[in-house]
C-alpha cells in the first residue's frame, strides 16, 4: 500500500471551543485545512498503532469527504480497524458509546452539533478519548500547539471507501468496519430503560410528536420510538437527515423548534413533544401547553433516576453547568447526595462521571446525561421522560408543578447577544471583569450585589485548574447573573447572560419573574453602550 507524506503550512486560526474546532464550511474546505487538524491530532497521541478508531458524522455538508479523508489518514498513520457508521452517520452519542463497546482507542466526531449546516452553514470536528467523552483541555491544548507547527500530514492512495453498506473491508493491513448506526446504540438502550413499561404506555394510546430537526437521529428516532416501543407511526417528524438540514437551525429549544412548541401549545397536542439537535446529543421536552426548562428537567430526572432499572441503587449525585439553574441543588440537598458545579462543556463532566462521583448531569442549554456514555445524550433523556412518565403514570406538567410545589420554584433564561464583532464582545467582557471588585453592596433595581467575581474551577477529581470560566454576579441568596462567551460560534461573537431567580410563587411568568434581575444586569453590562446597535437578541 503506498503512503506518501504531502507538505503543508499551518492554519494559525485553528482553535478548539467548548465542544471541538467549528467554522464556516468554505473555511474548511481550504487546501489541507481537514488533514491539518487531523494530523495534529493523530500527532499529540501515542501507541494507537494497530488499534481502533471509530468516526462519527452528523451527516451534515462535507460530511462524507471528510469521513474519506480520515479514513485514508488514519490508514496511513497505522490504525488498524476503522469503524465508521453506514453512509457516514453516527450521532455523538452514539459515537461515544461505539468507542467503549469496541474498546477503541478514540473517535473523532464531524459536526458543528446545533450550529446550522450547508455550503453557507458550519462544519466541526472534535475528538473523543477512550472513555467515549471528549478529550480534556490538558489534550486539546496540545492539539492546538501541533496544528500551529505541523509541515506535512501522510495519506494513502485507493479509491473512496464504500460506506453505503455495511461489512468489513481490508485496505493494506488495516480493516474498515462500516457498521449500521442505530443497532449497538438501541440494544444498549434496551439494557438501561424498561421497555416493556414504555411500550404499554404507548399501547394505550399515549401519543408523541419527536422532531428530528432533518438532522442525524430521525433513523434512531424512527427506530427507537415506532418501530421498538410502538409510537404511531410518523410520530417522528422531520426524520430524514438531510446534509443542510432543510436550511434550519437544529437547535432544539423555544426559538429554533418554534414548530414543535406551535404544536404543543395547540388544541391536537400531543401527550409529550420533544426534540434534538444536530449531532442528536441535546433535547428539548414538552408536555401538552407546557414547557420543561432544561435545569427543571434535570432535577425531575434526578429525582426520578432510580425508578430506572439501569440506575437502581446507582443515584451517586449529580453535576450542573455553573449557568443552569440549580433545580437539581435541591433534590441533591433533599436525597443528601453531592451535587457538582462545573464550567460549560461537556467535558468537566468526565472525571466525576469517571468516578462515580455523580450519575447524572445537565446543562441549561438542553443537554443531559449520565455514566452510560461520557456525552450528553438526547434520545436518552427523552428515554428517561418516558421511563418515568410510564412509571409515575404523571404528566410532564404534573411531575414539574409537584417539584416547584416542594422545593420551590427556579426561574432560568439564557438571553444570547449576537454580534459580529469579536472584539467589542472581547471588550465587554474585559470590562465587566475589570470592574468586579467594586460592584458588591451596590443597589441596583432594589436588589443589593452580594458577590461578584470570574468563575474559576478546579476539577474535583484530577484537580486541572480551568480559569475565567464566565463572570458570577450575586444578589443575594434568590438572584443570580452568569455572564460569558460562547465557544461554538464560527465567526463574530455571542455574549449569554443567564439568569436565575429562586421564588415561592409558581405560577409567575418567566419574562414577569426575572424582570427585576434582567433590567439590574442590563443595569451593569450596558450591552448598547458596549455592542452597539447591531445585535441580534434570542431567549431561550
Ligand atoms: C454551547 C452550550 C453548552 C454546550 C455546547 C456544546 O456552548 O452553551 O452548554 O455544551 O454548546 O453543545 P457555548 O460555548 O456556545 O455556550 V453541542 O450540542 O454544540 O455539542
Ligand atoms: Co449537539
């Protein structure tokens, strides 16, 4: 088999976000943009000669030239088994759980997860470890530094890979596995959730509306809930990925599957709404007229996670992003088990997962999951839904209205500010950070700061230190603020505030509850004064 080795000149904007390297499709489909950071990857790991790795897609635009790529680059760098999903699908879940089923070294994952796709849309990469989560700071760092350097990447001459059906091919000395995405991920499912429990529900005549946002999981969907567990048919809409997605944001959330809401919210609602993203790790949930925000979703999960056979007697505790609301503190604090705050990301999850210092996390941007994969899990968490609502035999409405009714009630939204300028949000930041030390005891709006500083995180197990993770802002025990900047845009910038207020009162609107916590922040950031005119404004 002939490798040659092909020189090449670094790319200095290659960087790694909160969740892998995400850019503009055109930006990707630069000369050796793909090989370059795939090099590098392959470059900062040791010993994997012979040994496995597993490639995931989200199937969006330059999905597959890029799966042929690896799998060239991978060959030639001495892997000796490839797994690659059928038609270069495999959802990131799905990813992960491939990796530790086959004791593979590692995977690298193609997405830009809820960023849209297309010629125009955003393409990603990312690497997990063994474990099947994604590779810690400590490894990224390192990607980066070699990408920075690299001047030559090797490749194998054939022909293109077929990956339309499944089998084993050998290329050289290596073997190419391509596998059916859904079969491995759907046993395993089976092992965790009480199927039997579920598909009773649906024999009396429960009903479900599943988005798949055109994306990856509407063949795990269609799978999973009608065939397997008997939903009615076309109870998944949207269910075949298309590579631009049909031109949406697969974003799950009250914004982006404004559809899916329309529908819960009208006369012909259906029993349970729901939804993923891109890359089919996020998850949205809605009973009929009424919404399940993603904190309050984590804590019903908590609460409930026993009445799961996978997790009986396995409730460690429980883990939330800094910016989601700490619904799940209080079940935590009620069942006395521990409950962890991390930084947003996925990956300051893994040593405490790792540990069986917790079984369950979450974060308020409608992810969550557990120890049964080391990423967040969307068709999981709808599993979990399901599981529990079979058991309780309560609606999603009853079983969070019970919840505020005992711990009170949390009020969360994450307001997101999209500029197109990096550095005037750089600039805010700064700034906010710079005048932190004299914010406390100031009143503003009738609230008195109680705190303010950078959110700074040491991991509870491996003791890695990540700093400025986002600026905490205190008023008093009921009101919190987070500010920071997201770490998945492609270009300009987007600042998130998030906000929390603690309330007796349950029946509040959200937009009512927050009020004087939202104009107190405005108050302190100064957004116009800072971004300017020119922002686009979602809440989620
Ligand atoms: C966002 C979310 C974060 C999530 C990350 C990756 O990051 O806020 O909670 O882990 O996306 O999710 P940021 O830096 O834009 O706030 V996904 O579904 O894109 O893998
Ligand atoms: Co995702």
């Amino acid at each position: 088999m002939d490798i040659f080795t092909v020189e090449t000149k670094p790319y200095l904007d290659q960087s790694f976000g909160t969740s892998g390297l995400r850019r503009k499709s055109d930006i990707f489909r630069q000369e050796n943009y793909l090989e370059n950071i795939v090099q590098s990857i392959f470059d900062s790991l040791q010993g994997f000669e012979g040994q496995t790795l597993v490639i995931g897609g989200d199937g969006r635009y330059g999905n597959n030239e890029a799966i042929q790529k690896i799998i060239k680059m991978a060959i030639a760098n001495q892997f000796g088994h490839i797994i690659v999903g059928q038609n270069g699908l495999l959802s990131t879940p799905a990813t992960s759980h491939v990796i530790t089923l086959n004791q593979a070294f590692g995977g690298i994952i193609l997405t830009a997860s809820h960023n849209p796709a297309g010629k125009n849309g955003d393409f990603g990469i990312k690497y997990n470890i063994a474990t099947g989560g994604p590779a810690p700071e400590s490894l990224t760092n390192i990607f980066i530094q070699k990408m920075h350097q690299i001047d030559r990447y090797w490749m194998i001459h054939t022909n293109d890979i077929d990956l339309s059906n499944v089998g084993e091919q050998t290329i050289g000395s290596s073997i190419v596995e391509v596998i059916d995405p859904v079969y491995d991920y759907t046993h395993y499912m089976e092992q965790i959730f009480d199927f039997n429990a579920i598909r009773k529900l649906f024999q009396k005549g429960f009903k479900m509306t599943y988005d798949a946002m055109n994306a990856v999981t509407g063949p795990y969907a269609k799978h999973i809930f009608e065939e397997v567990l008997g939903a009615q048919e076309g109870s998944v809409i949207r269910g075949t990925p298309i590579p631009d997605f049909g031109g949406i944001h697969p974003e799950p959330n009250l914004t982006y599957a404004k559809e899916l809401v329309d529908l819960a919210y009208s006369p012909s609602a259906p029993d349970l709404c729901a939804a993923s993203d891109g890359d089919g790790d996020r998850y949205m949930i809605l009973g009929k007229s009424f919404f399940v925000n993603p904190a309050d979703s984590l804590a019903i999960l908590a609460e409930n996670m026993e009445k799961i056979p996978f997790y009986k007697g396995r409730f460690y505790g429980a883990a939330r992003s800094m910016p989601t609301g700490g619904a799940v503190d209080l079940v935590c604090q009620r069942l006395k088990k521990d409950c962890y705050q991390t930084p947003t990301g996925w990956k300051f999850f893994g040593s405490l997962l790792e540990n069986q210092k917790i079984s369950l996390c979450g974060e308020e941007s409608f992810g969550a999951g557990s120890f049964h994969v080391m990423e967040k899990d969307g068709i999981w968490a709808i599993l979990c839904w399901l599981n529990i609502m079979a058991d309780t035999q309560k609606t999603p409405e009853e079983l969070v209205r019970n919840m505020w009714k005992r711990y009170g009630r949390i009020y969360n939204q994450t307001i997101n500010y999209d500029t197109d300028s990096a550095e005037k949000a750089k600039h805010l930041i700064d700034s906010l950070s710079a005048k932190l030390v004299s914010l406390p005891q100031k009143n503003i709006k009738n609230l008195t700061i109680t705190e303010a500083h950078l959110f700074d995180y040491t991991d509870p197990v491996t003791k890695a230190q990540s700093t400025n993770q986002g600026v905490l802002i205190q008023f008093g025990p009921n009101d919190q603020a987070m500010i920071r900047l997201s770490g998945t845009v492609s270009s300009g910038a987007t600042v998130k505030v998030y906000l929390h207020h603690k309330d007796t009162q349950t029946d509040l609107a959200t937009e009512k509850a927050l009020a004087t916590l939202s104009e107190a922040t405005q108050d302190i950031l100064n957004i116009p004064k800072y971004l300017g005119k020119n922002v686009r404004i979602t809440k989620t």
